[in-house]
C-alpha cells in the first residue's frame, strides 16, 4: 500500500489525471504480461538501473507523464515490479475513495446487457446519491433477479 499512496499523493499534489493514471497501469501490465522476456530484462539484477531505464523508455516511447516513470524506475530499483498489479489495485481503491465512487459487485445468473447495466447504475446512484462502478459476476446457482454487494452492503433480489 505504500507504493500507491505514494504515487496517490504525488498525483494529488500535482494534480495528474488519476484515470489516466489506472490506464498506464493496465497499459504497462498488459506489456509485461504479453513480453515475459522484457520483464526479466527488468527484474534482472545484472543489468543497471540506467540501461533498464532506456530499455523501458524504448518500450513504451511517449505516453508516460514524467511522475509515472519516474515511481516506476523507483520501483524497478526496489526490486518490487512482482508487485504492480498490487500496486495498480491499491491505487484504484485510494482514486474510488477520492473520487467518491462506490465499487458494486452485481450478481446475476446471465451476463447484464450494456443497457440493463446503465439503467441500474442510473438507478442505484441516484439512491444512494454516489458515483458507482459496477463489477457484473456471474452466478450460476441463481435463477433469476440479482444481489448486490456494495461494501458491507448485500442486497438480494434473486
């Protein structure tokens, strides 16, 4: 959690563009995941810190504000990369609490369809007067209606 405060509060400071920011991260994840060999580059500990800086910088070009890279060399120097997705996932939980968005998980027994799920969000946000994110799990043990998990929150109308 350190890590993602860190940068929370750097972004904060200067006043970044925070959903910009969750897209580096899933940018930057899916680079690592579709390249193991490069992530190895990375995480070698024989290669110095300057030449992984140039290996990542020719890797993504343009894109990454100067504040991202930065944490992110930071990052590779504490030999933490094992841990960005942590990292990502904590930092979009401390962005939802700033922002005042409510994560919902909603159980359905079918996949919700695009409009269903806006006119529920529409619905629900105007209920509980937050900004909502809805998480649509499939849930085969259900017949029909849904249930929704918001924090300690469970609603059931199955």
């Amino acid at each position: 959690l350190r890590y993602a405060k860190v940068l929370f509060n750097l972004d904060k400071e200067n006043g970044a563009d925070m959903e910009k920011r969750l897209g580096d991260f899933e940018f930057l994840e899916k680079l690592l995941m579709r390249n193991p060999d490069f992530l190895h580059l990375l995480k070698n500990p024989l290669i110095d810190l300057e030449e992984k800086r140039d290996l990542l910088k020719s890797a993504i070009k343009e894109g990454f504000d100067r504040i991202f890279y930065d944490f992110l060399f930071y990052v590779i120097a504490k030999s933490k990369l094992d841990f960005l997705e942590q990292i990502a996932f904590q930092y979009r939980g401390l962005v939802d609490t700033y922002l005042g968005i409510w994560e919902v998980k909603v159980m359905t027994a079918e996949e919700l369809m695009p409009d269903a799920q806006k006119k529920m969000v529409e619905s629900l946000e105007a209920i509980f007067h937050k900004k909502l994110k809805i998480n649509n799990e499939i849930d085969p043990d259900l017949i029909g209606g849904v249930k929704l998990l918001m924090g300690n929150l469970m609603i059931d109308w199955s």
